[in-house]
C-alpha cells in the first residue's frame, strides 16, 4: 500500500471519528554513553595538550642528546599519554559501535512491525467489505445503497450518512483500524528517523577510526625513537639472520601448531553447525505448532457462519528475534586494553606468513576476550617467560587461548602470555580478561600475538580492530 494511500484513508476516516493524532517519539541515543563521551573528550583534549608539551621538550634536545636519559624519559612520557589517548579513543568506538547494533536492532524491529501491520490493516479492509456485503446480503438497504454508488472503498468510506448505519460493533472495526493506519503512518516516521541516526552514528564512526589511525600512526613514530624498541629491532635482526636450518626447523614448529589450531577450530565449527540445526529445528516445530493453532482457532470463528471478525480482535503480533552480539566484522574489541603499539603486523616475517598483529610494550598488561565466545583449546605450561630467539614451548606460541565466538564462524587465538587463567570449555564475555602478557614460546620479548581467524584461516586483524 502507498504512503499516499495510507494518509488518504486516515484523513476520511478522521473526519468521520474526530480522533487526533500523535506526535512521532523517535528512538533516542545512549544518555549513558553521551555523558561518558563527553567526559572522555574532555579527558582527551587534555591528553593532547601534555602532548604538545612533551613535544617541546624533545625538540629543545639536541642531536648528540638524544641518547641521554633525560630525553627517553619525556619521550616515554609522550608515549604514556598517546596511549591513554587511544584507550579513550578506542572506548568511544565501542560506545559508537553498541549504538549502532543498538539502531540496527531498533529498524529491524520498527520493519517487523511495519510489514506486520500493512498485512493486519490488509486484513481490515477485507473483513470491512465483508461485513458490507454480510448486511446487503441480510437486506440493509442503505448499506446496499452504498454499495451501489460508491465506486471504490475510499469512495464509499467518504459517505458519512451512509457509514453512520453500520452497528455499533462496525464502528469498532472502523475506529481500530484507523488506529492502525495512524500507528502505521507514525512508525513509517520512526523509521526514518532511526535510519538518519544510524548514519550519523556510522559517519561519526568513520571519523574516531581515523582519528585513531593517526594516533597509532603518531604513536609508532614515537616508539620508533625509544630505546626499547631499539633494543627489540636488534633481537628481530638477529632472529631473521638465524642459519637456514634453524628456519627451516621454526617453519615446521609452525605447521605443526597451525595443522593442530585448524583441527581444534574445525571440531568446535561442526559442533556449532550442528546445535544451529538442532535449534532451527527446534524453531521450525515450535513455528508449525503456532500455525496449526491458529488454523483451528480460524476454523473455530468461522464454524460459527460469521463473515467478518469479532469487534476489538486482531492478528497477533510476532516478536522479532534477538541476538545477543553484533556478528559483523566491526564487532571485535581491542585484545590488550591501554597498550596499541603493534610491533609487527599480517605479513610474511622470518620466512613464513605471520598470521597475526603483535602488541608489544605491554609485559604483565590484561588479556582480554576480543568477542565473547567459549575457549576451545588452551596452552597453559610455558615456564619461560623471557625473550629468547628460538621456541621452547606451545609449539611457539607459549602459553595461548583459542575462542570460538558464538556465530560459529569466527575464532580469536592470544599467543605468548605469562599465565592464562580460563580452561577449555570456559565461556568468556566479550572484554573478560583470560590471562596476561608475557614472552612464552618463540618470542623476542613480551608482547601479545592476536590472531583473528574466519572458518579456521587467519585473516588480517585490521580489517576488524578499531585502527
């Protein structure tokens, strides 16, 4: 049915029921998460200006001083705060992020409804005319007559003196659904308002991402300076310039932890696949059950010879469906909270693809869960927590986690850590810490290797992270 349509059958039936409209209530933002967003932009503006400062103590460092202490101190300085920065920076996306799965759970829902009730004000009409032709059939002349010279529904609905006939329980049919076709007209306006938010929320999105693209980007540029990674350059040299036999053997260390990672999340797939099926069939009996019940309620009415439903009744509405986390790609949070430096990223790296990002300068910093999910497999009995360029344990990944999210799609795998403190088995909340950073297996010092991996193969965590 048009939009134009619909407001033509709400005005006629206005003018014969006198009943006023209401204003549209579009869904509202996050009050919580705009006062927290404009604490943290206070925060942050403050940040920026001890960043400034810092800044100008380094530039008043000469050349031949920059490798006095003096200078990596304000120098880790301005890293602290470029850090901080990005916490709140990463925290405002993910407030940004709940608002929009928030909206596109809101439009799914108001679509629902719309679609629900075009097919209920459908069903009204029909039932209207029925009830027309129920009482023309049983003689009632001036509805015959109405019937007789009104060209269409609309026509015939502009008869008042014709309409006021109708019996009392027909006027009840009439007011519901022009109630209906008011609620219809404001969710139509809902709707569009909840679309507009959603844009703006994805359009502020795009900005913090960028934002925080140029902080990481200023932050590398900083650590690049310091002398601990330096100090971590020199170890990586070293690693990439171990004899051919040594690679050789990391490579097949490599393999073989991936062939028993791939295994472990191909396992938990299947096993998610099938509980997926089990509950679609659970979904589709409960579903022909209610189709059934209603089908011997419908019998039931219309066994009485009646043409039209009963005054006041209508069709149930269904509940739309509800998840409990966003699956699409931007639903991942930040592995390491507090600490963005990432020493090495997705790319090949000592002969073999590198199948993650490592978070460095972060020893002893929380782990926590990217996405909620159930631990799969874990690796909890690596005792050598220190930089070292060869493996010694974990098949070298240490002590490390592997997460298979509910989507039964996505997993995440955190490699190197001191201690983990959750078991296979275990179900972990979406920002859960699950252990702690450290140098376990083949590692040069403390860092967290993340992994984002999509139906067992590991694909670039850029593509995913709020960076």
């Amino acid at each position: 049915m048009k939009r134009t349509a619909v407001k033509r059958i709400a005005a006629l039936t206005a003018a014969i029921l006198c009943i006023a409209g209401m204003s549209v209530q579009p869904a509202e933002k996050l009050p919580a998460g705009a006062v927290t967003i404009a604490e943290l932009e206070a925060q942050k503006a403050e940040n920026n200006k001890k960043i400034a400062e810092y800044q100008q103590q380094l530039e008043q460092f000469s050349a031949d001083q920059k490798e006095e202490e003096a200078y990596q101190a304000a120098l880790q300085d301005k890293i602290d705060v470029l850090q901080n920065n990005m916490q709140i920076i990463d925290t405002e996306l993910e407030a940004i992020k709940e608002n929009i799965f928030r909206l596109d759970g809101d439009i799914t829902n108001m679509e629902m409804t719309i679609s629900e009730q075009k097919v209920e004000i459908d069903q009204g009409l029909e039932e209207f005319k029925l009830r027309l032709r129920a009482m023309y059939v049983n003689g009632n002349d001036s509805l015959a007559s109405a019937l007789v010279g009104a060209t269409d529904f609309y026509d015939l609905l502009s008869k008042y003196e014709l309409i006021s006939c109708v019996a009392r329980h027909d006027d009840t049919l009439v007011n519901d659904l022009k109630e209906e076709l008011e609620q219809y007209d404001r969710n139509l306006e809902t709707l569009e308002a909840q679309r507009q938010q959603e844009e703006d929320a994805k359009a502020e999105q795009e900005a913090k991402q960028e934002e925080m693209r140029n902080s990481m980007n200023e932050l590398n540029a900083a650590y690049a300076e310091s002398e601990a990674e330096k100090e971590r350059l020199e170890q990586e040299k070293a690693l990439a310039n171990q004899s051919i036999d040594d690679l050789k053997k990391a490579n097949e260390e490599a393999d073989a932890a991936e062939a028993e990672i791939y295994e472990a999340i191909r396992k938990a797939e299947e096993e998610a696949r099938r509980k997926a099926e089990e509950e679609a069939k659970k979904r589709a009996a409960e579903e022909e059950a209610r189709r059934k019940a209603a089908e011997a309620a419908a019998a039931q009415q219309n066994s009485g010879g009646n043409t039209a439903s009963a005054p006041g009744t209508s069709t149930p509405a269904v509940s739309a469906p509800t998840t409990t986390e966003d699956y699409s790609g931007s639903s991942f949070g930040w592995p390491c909270p507090g600490h963005y430096y990432i020493s090495s990223g997705f790319a090949w790296r000592w002969g073999k693809q590198h199948k993650g990002i490592d978070i460095a300068q972060s020893n002893g910093a929380d782990v926590v869960a990217s996405r909620s999910g159930t631990v799969i497999k874990s690796y909890n009995g690596c005792t050598h927590n220190y930089g070292k360029s060869a493996n010694c344990c974990g098949n070298g990944y240490g002590n490390y986690v592997i997460i298979m999210h509910d989507d039964g799609t996505y997993s995440t795998l955190y490699g190197h850590m001191s201690s983990i403190i959750v078991s296979v088995g275990t179900y972990v909340n979406k920002g859960q810490t699950i252990g702690y950073v450290g140098s376990t297996g083949h590692s040069t010092g403390p860092h967290l290797h993340f992994e984002i991996r999509k139906n067992g193969t590991a694909v670039d965590p850029s593509g995913y992270l709020n960076y």
